[in-house]
C-alpha cells in the first residue's frame, strides 16, 4: 500500500515549471505576507447548510442613483424644484431642490419586479433578482463608505468580506487563489478593499488589472522566459530543501508558513492561470455577449474563475482613468445613460451565463455600490440644469442580489415617497454581510479571529440575518 503524499512533497518532486514565482513578489507588495498569523481554519466547519458556494460582487464605484435604477419616485415630479429644508442632510449638502428621474419605470417578469427603462436586458431576468431599496449605511463619504461596505468598519484595519470567507471556507482548489479581485485600474482606498488585515495572509485577494487582456500581461511573471522544466525542477528541489531547514529551526512561524504557500500557489498558477485567464478559449458568442468594455471583460473572467473553484470575486467597476465612474455629481441623467447601459448588457449576460451553466442556483450575485445618491439636484456654479447631478446619499438606496440560495422576484423594503430615507425592513450594511455569511453557511457571531488581544469578526458587534431574502 502506497503511503500518502502531501501536497508540499508532491511539489517538491514533480517536473512542472516554476515561472510564477515572480507572484511572490507582488502579493508582498500587496501586503500578503505581512500578517504573521495562524493556520487557516475554519473552527468548526459550516455552521448549518449552505445555500451557495461561491460568491461574486459586482462592485459600481462611486454610487448608483437608486431614483433612476430600482426605487421610483413619482412624488419627486409633483415637488420637482422644491426644496427639502426641513431635512438636515439636505441643508448640509446645499440641496437645490428635488429632482425627478427622467426615466421611466414599469415591472417585468411574473412577479412584477420594478426596474427603469436603463436596464432593458436586466429586466428579462426580474425573476432572479431581489431588489433591496431599504439598505442604508453610516457615512456618504467614499472612502469611509467603501471601506465599510467591504470590511465592516470605516478605518482600513479590518479585514475585507472575501477575506473572511476564505479563512472561514478555505479553498476549494489548490491551484488558484480562493479570493481575486478584479478591477481596471486601481479604485479610490485601493488594496485596502481586499484586504487580509490581521487574518493569516493566504487570505490577501489578488488583485488583477483586466485592462489587460493577454496572459501574459494579465499575471506578471506567470511563465519564466529563461528556464526549462528541467532547471525548474532543480531549483525547486533546493528552494524546497533550504525551506525544509529553515523552517525546522522555526517551528510555527506563521510568516514564513505563508510565504511558502505563496510560492506553492504561484508553482500551480504557472499551469492553471494561462487556461482560466484565456478570454479567447470563450465562443464568440459568448464574448460578444458580455461585450470588449473593462466591465464585460471582468465578469467574463469573473464567470470563469467562479467555475474553476475560486471562492470569492469582486468585480470593480471601475475605469482606467477614473476610479468612480458612478459618482455623477454633474450630468447624473447622462451620466446614467451610458453606465447602465453598460452595466445592463453585462450584468444581463452573466445572470444568463451562469444559469445556463447550473451556477446560478449556489452561485450569490451582489450589485451594488457604497451608498445611493441624492432625490434633490446638485447643480454648477451656471444652475445650468442639463448639467444637474446628484451628491452622495448613504441614509437610503438601492442593491440587488440574485442565485446563491436568494429568492428572486422581489422587492425588499422601501424608502420614503421621495426616497430621501429608508423606513420598511431596514437593511444595514452589517446585515448585508451577516445574510451573505449565511448564505455560505457560516454563522456571523461565531467566525472570529483572536487579534491584539480580542475576538473580531466581520459583522463585529453588529449585523442580523435578513432570512426574508431565502428562497
């Protein structure tokens, strides 16, 4: 009988190549090797039964109006111009006075889910989504507001949501990351948004600029131009064996621990990401589906990263040269347009994708962005109304989710007749994550880490289950 082989063994003896080691590097940069820290683990296991497997939040940087997508107003028209002075946060944001959607809004599908005109080919899947319209956060900042939706706390020391479910999860392949973060360019906070913290660093999201469409320029280093499998082996063999020493003179040293499970991962990476990053092995038709926009290309690749076992996906909608195309402080209604027209298109495509692939029903689809913005105009220093935008509004909005064991066809919550604050089934970011933990079979109040002397987790003090969300 064969005795088993672990995996670090395994490595050690066999003859693929090691080019990715250059990996290495940038998840240092990134900060993955910083956090000394134990063993991953995930205390006792799922907590109950999961409804979904993997996650992927399909981020809008910058803001969406919920008055123009999800959470029509009609009241907004009949008090269009009128000023809200008896709204302090209206007064702080020198409000110039209500104003209405141009778009239109009607329900689609059997259940009569509500969406604006700017999301014709979403509308075909009304069906799927629960449309949240009372979700509210603490701060209408962006940096606070997206470190909060991503973390749970304002400041950037905590660690992100795909970093909890990694460490609560851990891996279902051993040759890419359980966490990737994709995104275009580098988004307002930057890496903080993926952020391991203080949890053990193989949980650091990768980051993964999509404006590239090559392999090659996709991962850096991911093959090595100089070496053949044969000196590969050889210089794996020896890497491993000083590691061997190194390590035993070290025992429980959890820094070096991750820095040789960074190395084993960038050893698989080097087989596994020229097929899984390859946007060209997708039919045309596929392709033309999702689009060429840096959105489209995302989620393609979201879609396919998902289906080869990485755990978490964060899709930033975010654009080479600017890091929160959403925030439509000046010409919101055009502004809008061509966004969701894009967003549409995509969002449609892979809802679409996913189904029929069998994805969908254990696969959690978030969008959404860090808060809403204003029922009332923002307008230039000319009042010219064609250049009418919108401010920041965290007190009320709009996210949606779909699959992943969430009931579709629904709409949760309400705002009020202008849409100035949520009042019906309140939905606070801390609950966001507490329902999404669940989903993924993990009980918010029980995933802890022991950190600086106290336990932390995701939802800290906070958070309920919103288990109206369950199908």
């Amino acid at each position: 009988m064969l005795s088993p082989v672990s995996r670090r063994q395994w490595l050690r003896r066999s003859g693929a190549g090691f080019g990715a080691v250059g990996l290495l590097s940038a998840l240092d940069a990134g900060g993955v090797l910083s956090a000394a820290s134990a063993e991953s683990s995930a205390g006792e296991g799922l907590h109950h039964r999961p409804r979904a497997k993997r996650v992927i939040f399909l981020f809008m940087n910058g803001a969406p109006s919920h008055v123009d997508t999800f959470d029509p107003k009609p009241m907004l028209a009949k008090h269009a111009g009128e000023t809200p002075t008896g709204d302090e946060i209206a007064k702080k944001n020198r409000a110039s006075g209500y104003m209405p959607s141009p778009f239109k809004f009607r329900a689609h599908g059997e259940s009569g889910v509500v969406m604006s005109e700017l999301f014709p080919q979403l509308a075909a899947h009304a069906d799927d989504l629960c449309v949240v319209r009372s979700m509210h956060t603490d701060v209408p900042n962006h940096e606070p507001g997206l470190l909060l939706m991503q973390s749970g706390h304002q400041q950037p020391t905590r660690p992100c949501m795909g970093s909890w479910l990694s460490y609560g999860l851990g891996s279902e392949n051993a040759n890419l990351p359980s966490f990737i973060a994709l995104s275009p360019g580098l988004p307002v906070v930057g890496p903080q948004l993926w952020s391991n913290a203080f949890l053990p660093g193989q949980h650091q999201g990768v980051e993964i600029d999509t404006n590239q469409t090559q392999v090659d320029k996709l991962i850096r280093n991911v093959r090595n131009p100089n070496l053949g499998p044969a000196e590969q082996r050889r210089q794996l063999d020896l890497l491993q064996s000083i590691n061997d020493i190194h390590r035993r003179a070290r025992p429980g040293e959890a820094a070096l621990e991750t820095h040789i499970r960074a190395m084993e991962l960038a050893f698989e990476m080097q087989r596994e990401a020229s097929e899984a990053f390859d946007l060209e092995r997708e039919t045309l038709a596929t392709r033309e589906a999702y689009g060429d926009s840096e959105f489209g290309r995302s989620c393609l690749l979201g879609r396919r990263l998902l289906e080869r076992g990485v755990r978490v996906v964060q899709v930033f909608y975010v654009k080479k040269n600017s890091k929160q195309p959403w925030d439509t402080h000046t010409k919101n209604n055009a502004g809008h347009e061509k966004l969701c027209a894009d967003a549409d298109r995509v969002t449609a495509a892979l809802l679409a994708d996913l189904k029929s692939r069998g994805m969908l029903e254990d696969t959690l689809v978030i969008w959404g962005g860090e808060f809403g913005r204003t029922p009332y105009a923002q307008v230039d220093k000319d009042k010219d109304p064609k250049n009418a935008g919108r401010d920041h509004h965290h007190t009320g909005f709009s996210m949606w989710l779909a699959g992943g064991g969430v009931r579709g066809g629904q709409m949760h919550g309400a705002t009020d007749d202008f849409g100035m604050h949520a009042i019906e089934n309140r939905v606070h970011v801390h609950d966001l994550h507490a329902t999404v933990l669940h989903l993924m079979g993990i009980d918010h109040t029980r995933l802890t880490y022991r950190y600086s002397g106290r336990d932390f987790r995701l939802t800290d003090v906070h958070g309920r289950v919103v288990d109206d969300w369950f199908a």
